[in-house]
C-alpha cells in the first residue's frame, strides 16, 4: 500500500513518515516545497500520477495568533488544501486522513469533548481549521478526521522545546495555569494514524468520520511546563528555580484561546482498539529522546 504524506517535514508529517517506514508502507513524503497543498492543480497532478492508496494530510497553518492578521493565508491553507485533496481522493476512489485540532470548540464545556459536541472556534485558526473539517466531509465518505491538542515532538518548533530554551536562560517562568487539555507526543500521534491505515490495508471494515486522538489524561500548560523541568532536570542543568502560575487574563495574545481543550478518546479505543498513552509516560520519552540526540550531537 502506497501512502502519500503532505506536510512532511512539520513535527507530525515527520513522525508519521517514520511510522509509516516502520509499518511498511510505501511512502511518498511531500514537504511544502515539493507540494503546496493550497495549488490545486498540484494536488490533482500529484495524486493521479503517483498512484497512491491513501493520503494523509498533515500540512496546516498552526501560527494561531499570526493568523488572526492574516486569515486568507489560514484559510487557504486549513481549508482549501482540505478540499482539494478530498475532491481528488473522492475521484480517485481513495481513502483521506486529515488531521484535526482542539481549537474547534470553544472551552466552555466541563470536562473532555466528544466528538459529537458543537464546535464553537473561538480564533481564525479554529474556525479555518473547523472549515476544513467541513471541506473533507462533505467530500469525500471514505475519510477519517483526527482531531488532537497540545502537540509536541522532536522535530519543530512547540510549547516543550520552548520552555527547555527558557529554562536555560531564566530563574522564573510565568506559565499559564486555567488552560487545561490533554499533551500529545506526535509520535504517538503519527503511530495512531498509521495503525488505523494498516486496518485499511488490511481490508477491515473501516467506520468513517471523526476521532478524537490525544495523550492521556488532563493537565494545564502550568502543569506541563512542571513536569517539563522536572525530567529535563535528569539530564542537564537548568537555570530556572521557579515556574510561576498566572492566569490568561494576565497573558494577553491576539488570538483568544480556550479554557478546556481536553478530548475524549473512547470512541477510537472503541472503533480501532487504540488506547491513549498517559501524557507523562511519553512526555519522559521525549525528554530522554531529545537529550540522547543532544548528546550524539
């Protein structure tokens, strides 16, 4: 089975080539350069030519506050390069993973998101990435949406690497502390996807539609940062003697954010027999990765 991989080079493009090399897929990795999802000739060119058996989108604009000045490009991006792709893969009778965000509701709930919830976004990302949601089901049946939250991995830029870098150079860190979702290692992320196209391949019965897929249990950004310095400090010196808690009225940003982005996950456990890893088991697994790749280095 040959699988065709956009967004190949971001943090989950990355893993889920890695995974798919694993699994022993056929893979056709494409970075922005090699396919900008928003030209749709290249889409419909690429996909017909390339002989594919399944696509799997991961190229998105994520700058969520820089797309608050810039939603043409957000749209373009989270919407259109949806579309197209579904349009293309609905002609050529193949199947589409798309990759999905928290952001699509709005926080006020208590306690985690089903996917059946009402989806409220709250900032352009979330509704450009909602649109897109829209754009591949009502395209394309044969389609499995993921949504996930709170993405972090060796490659790329995110919120982990960010207070490693902070850690280094401050003795105090302010990090919010009533923002509250579920930390998901895009390794696991790019395996999870991965297992469900080896059902595919396998010819099982597939329930399309859209799942919820992130680490195991609930945290705040506060909570996370915690744990962060905690591991990291197995494996170096840090600077940082304090990690202060505010809250998002104390942190202002152009692009509103919100309060609950934790998911349920029991349906995929259900439907594809995939069970959540806890956020800290693979949080401490990509703090050792990452030092061991320091090291080497």
């Amino acid at each position: 089975m040959k699988v065709l991989v956009t967004g190949a080079s971001g943090q989950v493009g990355w893993e889920l080539s890695r995974s798919c090399v694993r699994k022993g897929f056929e893979i056709l990795a494409l970075d922005r350069i090699n396919l900008d999802i928003t030209d749709q000739s290249a889409i419909y060119r690429k996909v017909r030519e390339s002989g594919v058996s399944l696509v799997v989108n991961a190229a998105a604009y994520t700058a969520v506050d820089q797309a608050e000045s810039e939603p043409e490009v957000a749209f373009a991006v989270n919407r259109d390069g949806p579309a197209y792709l579904a349009s293309v893969c609905a002609e050529a009778a193949i199947p589409l993973i798309h990759i999905s965000t928290d952001f699509v509701f709005d926080g006020k709930k208590e306690g985690p998101y089903l996917e059946s919830d009402q989806i409220s976004p709250l900032n352009v990302y979330g509704e450009s990435k909602a649109a897109g949601e829209t754009a591949v089901s009502t395209r394309l049946r044969e389609h499995i949406i993921v949504r996930t939250s709170w993405v972090y991995g060796l490659k790329g830029r995110n919120f982990v690497k960010t207070m490693l870098n902070l850690g280094r150079k401050r003795d105090v860190i302010q990090v919010v502390e009533d923002q509250y979702g579920c930390p998901t290692y895009a390794a696991d992320l790019g395996d999870v996807i991965m297992r469900i196209a080896a059902q595919m391949r396998e010819k099982k019965e597939i329930t399309w539609g859209t799942y919820h897929y992130c680490g195991r249990g609930v945290t705040s950004w506060h909570g996370l940062a915690q744990e962060v310095f905690s591991l990291a400090g197995q494996y170096t010196s840090l600077k940082v003697k304090k990690v202060e808690a505010i809250r998002t009225a104390d942190y202002p940003t152009p692009a509103k954010r919100p309060l609950n982005s934790a998911l349920d996950c029991s349906l995929v456990e259900k439907t594809f027999n995939i069970h959540p890893k806890p956020w800290r088991d693979s949080l401490a697994h990509m703090i050792t990765m990452l030092f061991s790749v320091e090291r080497s280095n």
